[in-house]
C-alpha cells in the first residue's frame, strides 16, 4: 500500500501501488509475430495493406452476409465515414446527432 492524499480534503489515505482498471489483454509477442513479418515482407505499413483488406474480410464473413466492414484511423474518420454511410446530411430525417459519451 501507498500513502497519498485525498483530492478532496488532503486526509491521508490508502491506495494500492497499482489498479488493475482497464487492463489489456494482450498477445504474446510470440502470437503477433507472423503478422509482423507479413507486414514486413509486404513493405505496406498503413493503409490498404494486405492484412487490413483480410481484417475487413474476416469481419465481414463473421458479421454475415449483408455486412460491409471498414476499417478506420481514427475515431473522428469513423464517426464521419458512419455519418456519410446513413447519409446524415441536413435534411436527414430522423435527424442524426453527435454527442460525447459521457
């Protein structure tokens, strides 16, 4: 246990060293490693590579068959791309909004 104070009224209290929130599971190096070595012999290192186009695809025959997937490089190019995909212009209707998740 580590002493740290408390944000509120400097109280002193007890918190553990560390907090398991949101933790990642991730692969072993082991794992990912034959993908970085696809992507390596490939020479594409961003977009419209090979294991993206086969990322898509994958997700495309698990999602079923009326189903498109794309890929995206930030959650900004995201929310665009799904706002063009329901056609969410001015006159939209049902209107489409935007807001936070909080």
């Amino acid at each position: 246990m580590v002493r740290t104070a408390s944000v509120f009224d400097q109280t002193p209290v007890f918190a553990p060293e560390w907090l398991p929130v949101a933790r990642p599971h991730m692969p072993s190096a082991d794992a990912i490693l034959p993908y970085l070595e696809r992507i390596d012999a490939s020479r594409q290192y961003s977009k419209f590579g090979p294991l993206v186009c086969e990322l898509e695809n994958r997700l495309e025959e698990r999602l079923g068959p009326d189903a498109h997937a794309v890929t995206a490089s930030s959650g900004t190019s995201a929310l665009v791309l799904a706002l063009m995909a329901l056609d969410c212009s001015g006159g939209a209707s049902p209107p489409c909004r935007l807001g936070p998740s909080w």
